[in-house]
C-alpha cells in the first residue's frame, strides 16, 4: 500500500516541500534521500534546515558504498550489469536518433493530410515500439541479474535495509531530493526504501520525482553535446502513475517548438508529460492526479496546457 506522492519542481533556488509537508498535516520526522548527489549526499544542511530540523538522512549513497567494501563479488557483479545497461542504451540511441528523425521529417512535410497523417502516426508508432523494446531488454537484464544475486539476502545488504526500514518506522513521511537519476534509482532500489514506506507520504522533485514514475526518461534538446533526444532509460520505481516528470522542462526542452513538444506528447501518450518548473506541484492519491497552481503539460498539437484542463 502507498500513500499521498507529491512531485515538485527544483528545490535548490525556490524550496516549497516544507509548505507541501505542512498542506497534508505530516507529523513527526521526514526520512530523507539524497543518494543522487553520490559523494556529497550529507551536504544537505540548506534542505533540513528548511524542512525545520526534521529531516533524518538515510545516507543510502554511503550504505551502498560500505555494501560495495564489504562485499566486492557484489560490485564487480554491479558493475558488469552497469557495463551491459550501458551497451544497450548505446544501441537504442543508435536506433533511436535514426526513428525519431524519419517521424520530425514527416511531422514538418507539407502536402495533403489525408496521404501524411496516417504515415506520421505510423512513424510515431515506430518510436512507441522502439521505446518499448528497449524497455524490455533492460527489463530482461536486471531480472536476471537479480534472479543470479538474490542482492536482499546478501548479508550486508539485509543489515542496511533492516536499518533503513528502522528509520522509516520512526518517520511521517519520505523526501527524494534530485541528482544522478541512475545512481539515485539503483540504491533506493537496491536498498528496497520503498518497501518500507507503506502508506506514508512521499515527496520528490527533479530526478527524484523521475525515479518515482512507471518509466525514466532523459531528455534536453539542447544539451552540450549529443542530438538532444530524449531517450527512455529503464522503469522507474513505479510509485505512481500515468505522467513523465519533466523537471526543468522550460530550461530543457524547446516548448516553444510545436513540432518537439507534440511529437514528446503524442511518443508517450496516454502518460501526460508534465512541466516541472519551479513552484509546481502534482499530486498522487494512488488513483489520480491533482494539480496544482502553474501545473502544465505536453500536448499532443504542440501547445501546452493546463494539467486539470487538459
């Protein structure tokens, strides 16, 4: 069973989890998980200090760092899976750059609708099967990783999360802060925190909230280097539903571009591609979405909209 998820915009320049925790009554302490900043986890002084001291850290980056000391076979299995996932996103992107740039050049083509539209939804529908496809393969990976290493039964990963499970028993509710989405998915995942959550509240914001979805997806269309497409990294944690967090959307993607932003909506539909700026706020009651002031998402002509109007 799981509680109310709240998914936030950046935190670090305008931090509104406080209000929010304060808005759904939560008493008692916030567990809280920075595993995404790796060596820098316990710098988290700014966000307890706004969560009013409440705030307990269950430094799940440097748990998996005494798992790794203490038990190498596991690492040196982690990092051959590492190697693999890394493999088979290279040749997605390969594929992908190829499938996403047939579907913009029809999206753009001019001639009669009734000859294009149906090629456009049949491009559209080819990146659908790649994505899926690629899904399935790291899928298919990690299963077999975890059916060979049974990582729970491992004696220093028990003892972490016998602990982590300890804390979260004494809190009203859990905090995911942001940074590395991959390192930040795999110690909460390998940690099981959400297997000791039950139906405490959760909040989350930048790839935090990324992790917290049905399914990760990377995306800038800008970036320093690369094609700036967005890219589906692996299932999520799964604690919600039915959106594609986009934190930093304004800063990330090109929304005043008609042609990305439907093509991003219609590739992921019927998931509502939802704007993550600073100061919006989602939130998940296990059944539906509820959003806040300023909550927009992705449509499918290219606009953009009001998430509860849409």
């Amino acid at each position: 069973m799981t509680g109310t998820v709240v998914l936030l915009g950046p935190q670090r320049l305008e931090p509104t989890v406080r209000d929010a925790v304060a808005e759904l009554g939560v008493e008692g302490r916030l567990a809280l998980v920075t595993a995404g900043w790796e060596e820098r986890e316990d710098d988290d002084g700014e966000l307890v200090e706004h969560l009013e001291g409440r705030a307990v850290n269950l430094n799940a980056w440097s748990r998996m760092e005494d798992v790794f000391r203490r038990d190498p076979e596991l690492l040196a299995g982690m990092r051959a899976r590492h190697d693999r996932l890394r493999e088979l996103q290279e040749v997605y992107r390969e594929r992908l750059a190829c499938t996403l740039e047939a579907a913009r050049k029809l999206l753009t083509r001019a001639g009669d609708p009734a000859l294009l539209d149906p090629e456009r939804e049949a491009a559209i529908e080819d990146v659908r099967r790649l994505d899926a496809h690629h899904l399935e393969r790291v899928h298919a990976l990690y299963a077999g990783f975890d059916e060979e290493w049974r990582v729970g039964e491992r004696e220093a990963v028990a003892q972490h999360r016998a602990e982590v499970r300890a804390l979260l028993d004494d809190c009203g509710g859990l905090c995911v802060a942001g940074g590395h989405v991959a390192v930040l998915r795999n110690r909460m995942r390998a940690l099981d925190i959400l297997g000791g959550v039950g139906d405490r509240p959760v909040f989350a914001w930048s790839a935090g909230a990324m992790v917290l979805s049905q399914r990760i997806v990377l995306f800038h269309d800008s970036p320093p280097q690369g094609a700036g497409n967005a890219e589906v990294l692996e299932a999520g944690l799964g604690l919600c539903a039915g959106v594609v967090p986009l934190p930093h959307a304004s800063r990330r993607l090109r929304l005043d571009d008609p042609t990305r932003v439907g093509l991003f909506a219609r590739r992921f539909a019927p998931d509502a591609c939802v704007a993550l700026d600073a100061r919006v706020r989602v939130t998940w009651d296990g059944a539906r979405w509820t959003p806040g002031e300023a909550a927009r998402r992705l449509m499918p002509d290219g606009a953009l909209a009001d998430l509860e109007a849409a």
